[in-house]
C-alpha cells in the first residue's frame, strides 16, 4: 500500500518530420514536491523511450483516486498517518481508513446480476415460448414469445432469486449465515460483524493479512463479499473501510467541490474544496458509517491489530446507538 503526500506530472515530447509524440506520467512522493517532480520526470522519460522503440503505451495516465490506474498509488488528500493506517477522503468527500493489513469485507445486501440464473430463466421461458408457439402452429407467436423470454429473463431471475432468498430469512440473515459456516470450518477465525447502510462489514482479528494471501480470496468467496472492493483491495494492495457518511446519505447534494474531487487540487480552487469539506464535516458529525453487531468465532484477537480496531470504531463511530447509520 502507497498513499502519498506529493505528487507532480511531467510531460515529454518527441519530434520527427513525420509525427509527434507527447507523454505524461505522474510522480509521487511521501517526502517533498521536489521529489515528486524528479520522479515524475524520470517516469516519463522511460515511457517515450519505449514508445519511441514502438512499445504500445498510454499516452497520459488518467488523474483518478482510489482503484485507479495500474501501478499508480491511492491518489487522495491524506487526512492522518496511524503507523501504516491512513485515513483519506475519497473523491465524494468521505473519510476513508486504508490498512495494508486489517482485513475488512463489506457485503452489499443487494442482489447482483447472475447470468447462469438469468441464462437457465430465459433457457426455460423460451422453451415454454416455442412449446406453445409450434401447438398453435404460429411462427408469429413463437416469435413473439422468444422475444418476451429474453426481455423478462432478467427481472423474473431478479424476482425468484429475491423470494429464495426471503424464504431463508431475508439477505441479512444468508449474509450472517454464510459468515457462521465459514468460521465453522476455520475455528481459529474471528471476525467482528457491522451494520451499514446497504449490508455488512466484516473485520477479522484474529490475524494480520495481506490483500493476495490465498485465505482472504476464500474468505472473500465464502460471504459473498462486494466484487468491486474485492478487486480494488488488490489492485491497491489494502483493505479499506468508510469512515463517514456518503455526502447524498445526510442531505448534501452537492458535489465536493471542485469536481472531480481528485488530490491535489490547484491553489486557486483550495478555498472552494475547504468550504464544501466544512460543511460535510458538520453534518457528517451526526451520522455513523456503521454499527457494531457482534464478533463471530474464536475470539481472539491479535495485539498488532488491536490499534487499528480501536480507530475504526472510533472514527466511524461504530458504538455510538444514538447515531444514524449513513
């Protein structure tokens, strides 16, 4: 994990008669601008040197945040250092902890697209369609049918998934059922349970992790954890958690300013961001991001995580009841 403080771009150009070429690439640095700039030079020096011996590359590196380009680190405002946690505020404006250890999962409670159901859904539709089409004898009304089968598919998917699942006791209940089996089979797990918006967080405890250590991808497997974050803890080799509500969530409909809300921004606009930032921050103080439900498993708990623990609930502010989770 690599969250800096100072970054820098650079621009190189090469010129022939016949054509033009022009690179960009960023620097990075957690000491000072200088060597930011110095890095980012260097970087885009390689870059038009191997385009120039006709390697395919990008020619400009996108500015974006959090899961952003490959092999660039986290680009956020860094907000404070705790050892080798960091919290940052991400491109909504939201505090964010990443930790290069602490395993976290969120588990969204929304049902996802899922093309073998919706595959086997259609597969049985149309072959009802056409059943009844060939009886009537009508190509019109087979075609008609087949046509009605790949338009329903999906929502009728979406829709006997939904009942299943209600008929298990709801998506919360599969969620921490899943969980329970999976601590089951691994004894010496022990994950502390949350309450968010949209489903779960889970933390495990009982030991330290790193993004692409084999049992996390089983774990992650195993409770059905968000795709999407599952793929941006490796692509930026941490775990992350939400720290505060999502702006839209309390009543801020505005976008941070200035848009996109990508670090660092320009002199001139700090003001502009400073502004937006005091007022979520305000607002932000009457929410918690989420609330601590239970710890599942063995119970331990290891001392290198036990800081790291202490700041999540604090920040999020995980035990407070009286608090709306947003």
């Amino acid at each position: 994990m690599l969250i800096p403080d100072h970054w820098a771009e650079a621009r190189r150009q090469f010129r022939t008669a016949k054509r033009q070429v022009t690179v960009r690439r960023f620097g990075w640095s957690m000491s000072s601008p200088d060597d930011a700039s110095a890095m980012a030079e260097r970087r885009a020096e390689e870059a038009l040197g191997r385009i120039i011996a006709g390697e395919e590359l990008p020619r400009r590196e996108p500015k974006v945040p959090y899961n952003g380009a490959a092999g660039v680190p986290i680009r956020e405002e860094v907000l404070a250092r705790h050892g080798e946690d960091v919290i940052t505020r991400n491109a909504y404006g939201a505090r964010c902890l990443n930790s290069p250890n602490a395993l976290f999962a969120d588990v969204d409670f929304d049902l996802p697209f899922h093309l073998g159901a919706t595959v086997a859904t259609f597969a049985a539709l149309a072959l009802s369609g056409l059943g009844i089409g060939v009886a009537q004898g009508s190509w019109r009304l087979t075609l008609g049918l087949l046509g009605a089968a790949l338009v329903l598919a999906t929502p009728i998917s979406v829709l006997l998934r939904s009942l299943c699942v209600s008929v298990q006791g709801g998506v919360a209940a599969v969620a921490r059922r899943r969980l329970r089996r999976f601590v089951t089979s691994h004894p010496e797990w022990n994950v502390r349970v949350y309450q968010t918006p949209g489903g779960l967080r889970l933390l495990a405890t009982h030991r330290p992790y790193a993004p692409d250590d084999a049992d996390v991808a089983r774990f992650f497997q195993a409770v059905g954890a968000d795709p999407i974050y599952v793929r941006m803890c490796l692509n930026q080799r941490c775990f992350r958690a939400r720290l505060t509500a999502k702006p839209w969530r309390i009543g801020i409909a505005a976008h941070m300013r200035p848009r996109p809300g990508v670090w660092p921004v320009s002199v001139e606009r700090a003001s502009l961001r400073a502004s937006w930032v005091a007022a979520y921050e305000t607002r932000a103080a009457r929410y918690s991001s989420c609330r601590y439900l239970e710890s599942v498993g063995s119970g331990a708990v290891d001392p290198r995580l036990r800081s790291v623990i202490a700041l999540h609930d604090r920040e999020s502010r995980a035990n407070d009841l009286l608090l709306t989770v947003a």
